[in-house]
C-alpha cells in the first residue's frame, strides 16, 4: 500500500508499458548501469567502514558482497519496471533479511582496530584495489547509462522528429479557410486527432472578375496517422490537378478523382466525400460518397433542412458513376459540412453525440446571425463538450450573402 501511494497503479502500469517496448539490448544497458552503481556503493561503503576491516576480510569478500547489493538492486529494478509489485517486495524484504543477518554476523566479528589490522600494508593494498574496482564500475556504470540514452534517444525521437515534420506538412495541408469568393462567404477548419490528420477541407478557385467559380469539399479518409495524411495529400493533389474550372463536369471531376485513388490507395481504404461547387443565380450543386447528408440553413424559412443523393465511398470501385443534385442556396442561407469525428464524440457512458445534437446547435447559432467562425466554433465546441476527441474533426461552412437593401 505505502508504495501504491507514492506511485499509483495506474502510472505504474504506464511505465510498464513503456519498458515492454523498450529492446532489451537497452533494458541490459540499463540493468548493468544500475548494477555498477550499487556494487560502486557496496565498495566504498566497505573501504568506509573501518569496523568491517578485521583480518578475515579479503578483497574477494568486498567484491562478493558488493555484488550481492547490486544484484539485490538490479532485481528491485528489474520489477519496477514491470509493475511486478508483489515480486519487488519480495525483493526489498529478501535484502532487508540479507542486511541484518550480514550485521549479526559482523558484530560478532568486530574487534578494536589496532588489533584487527594486522599489516597496515595489508590493509593499504586493501583499501587502494577496492576504491580502483569502485571507480571502475562507477566509469562502466556511466558508459552503460550514456549508451543507454543515446540508444534510446534514436529510438524515440527520430520518429517524433518525423512526426514533428508530417504535422508542419498536414498544416500546410490543410489551413484554415475564410475566404468570400463572389456571392459566397466560405469558412472551414480540421482538427486532427493526433499529430497527423487524415480529414481535409479545402476550396478551389478559378479566377473570374465577373462570375469566379469555385468548388468546397471536405474528405475523410478512413484510418488515422501518417498512412491516412498520405492519401489526404493524394485526395487534394488529385483534386487539384482535375479541376479546371467550368470545363470539368463536377460528376466527372468526382469520378476522375475516385479511379485516381482506387488505383493508389490500399484495398482497405476508402474516403467519405462531400462537394459543393458554385452555379449559376444561387444554384450549387453538390455530390456526397458515403457522407452526412448537407445541412441547408434557409433563413426566409428559418428550418435546418438535410440535403443528400445516395453514392458510394471513394476508392471503393474504380469504376462508380456518382450522382449530382442541386441546392437554391437564397441569400442569408448556410450550408454545413461536418465529420464522423464530431458526430462519433462519446461521452463516459459511452453515449455518442450524433447527428441531430449538431443540427441543433447549427440551427440555433444561424438564426441568431452569428459570423460563421463562430458558427465553426460552436459545432466544435459542442463536441469538445460532450467528450473527448478521438477522431479528426472537420466542419465547412458556406454561406450566401443578403443583397444589399
């Protein structure tokens, strides 16, 4: 109990967990460091104690006993680290035994010093090998730690430095949006669940003075981590390359981009998709594979309505035809994309939020006329509250502006 208070079982089990994926090459390191420090202690303590120096002791008993303490301490160790607390106390009270039977022993034993050294050459030489075995296995105790830690150090931090570099990409990525592009005021934002996203947002411009075309999407790609920011970069790059404006259909351009993936991804992968692209008078059309229905806010009315057309996930079949609907987007109406990642967001009773919770939190955030970060905000923050982020959390916002009385 008194060792569950300094360090709870919870951590302990942490730390375990930690040495489990430790190589054991390094696990000896660390274990032989610890072994040369304590045996470094059981030497100096023994030329320290003049009481032990009697005319039985030799340099083979102080080593002897030195190594004894240090293999006590490598075993205290050793289970420490594994969370082995019945064995680590095992351990402690094996030593203490230990301990007091070597002290039972040495008070029989002890003498007045004058008559217990019988050479003072003897006890010189003594005192000069067990302080130079000290010293040696303190040098080797410090050569095993420093390897241990550099060892270590390439192991850990080389992936986080890669990390480190897949995250400044997945930002680069995939930045925040706030743009108004013509009639339209676009507004989006991903919120990767670790260092690496596999959701994207993004807009693509085609540069018009009078009537500038541009298509909105969000994509999530199935997985987490490095593997699904890979092929988030190929959704965007595909995406990119593919458009040119008017002259692609956007039934085309989808089933351009799902061949594209199908061809590169895995067998196992597969991507949720959802694009708005500008039209004509207020008419976008709109296309999802395997996604939440769009939410169309419609201010004349005041309702939250779904819009959805039925089609598969990207990558799933090369060669899927992708069906294409329509949105009268009237001035002051908003559409809203969101992810799984949102939607998915559980609570300690394992309950999810859903996708009715959001609906309502958009309705009410669009009719007070909030601004549509904050409208961003509130659906994320919505989230946050119902609990902890487990999934990349995407949310695209677009809203066509009231004409000007």
């Amino acid at each position: 109990m008194v060792l569950e208070n300094i360090l709870p079982r919870r951590k302990w089990k942490e730390q375990a967990e930690y040495w489990k994926t430790v190589p054991a090459s390094a696990n000896f390191l660390v274990l032989a460091a610890i072994f040369c420090m304590f045996a470094s202690f059981g030497l100096m303590s023994n030329v320290l104690d003049l009481n032990a120096l009697d005319q039985n002791t030799t340099v083979a008993s102080a080593v002897v006993s030195a190594a004894i303490m240090a293999l006590f301490s490598v075993g205290i160790a050793f289970t420490a680290f594994r969370a082995m607390m019945k064995s680590m106390i095992a351990v402690i009270l094996s030593l203490f035994v230990l301990i007091f039977s070597l002290n039972r022993f040495n008070t029989r034993q002890v003498h007045i010093i004058s008559n217990s050294i019988g050479d003072p050459m003897e006890l010189r030489h003594h005192v000069r090998v067990v302080s130079a075995l000290a010293m040696m296995t303190i040098m080797l105790g410090y050569i095993f730690i420093v390897t241990f830690l550099r060892k270590e150090g390439l192991r850990v931090f080389g992936p986080l430095t890669e990390v480190k570099l897949a995250r400044e990409v997945h930002h680069a990525l995939v930045p925040a949006i706030a743009r108004q592009i013509g009639q339209y005021e676009i507004c989006g934002a991903s919120v990767p669940s670790g260092q690496v996203g596999g959701d994207l947002v993004d807009v693509i411009v085609t540069d018009s003075m009078q009537n500038p075309h541009w298509t909105a999407y969000v994509a999530d790609v199935s997985g987490h981590g490095v593997p699904a920011g890979m092929v988030m970069a190929m959704v965007k790059s595909a995406m990119r390359m593919g458009s040119s404006g008017n002259g692609v259909a956007l039934a085309d351009q989808v089933a351009d981009l799902n061949r594209t993936l199908a061809s590169l991804s895995g067998s196992n992968v597969f991507v949720t998709f959802a694009c708005i692209a500008a039209g004509d008078e207020g008419v976008l059309q709109f296309t999802l594979a395997g996604h939440f229905p769009i939410l169309h806010y419609r201010k004349r009315l005041g309702i939250a309505e779904e819009r959805s057309v039925s089609n598969l996930p990207l990558a799933v079949f090369s060669d899927t035809k992708f069906e294409i609907a329509t949105i009268v987007c009237e001035p002051g109406d908003i559409l809203a994309v969101v992810t799984d990642g949102l939607t998915e967001v559980a609570d300690k009773q394992e309950h999810e939020l859903g996708f009715e919770a959001l609906q309502a939190v958009f309705l009410e955030s669009a009719r007070r006329g909030t601004s549509l970060q904050e409208l961003l905000n509130a659906l994320l923050e919505r989230a946050s509250r119902h609990g902890k982020q487990t999934d990349d959390q995407t949310v695209l916002l677009v809203r066509r502006k009231e004409d000007l009385a």
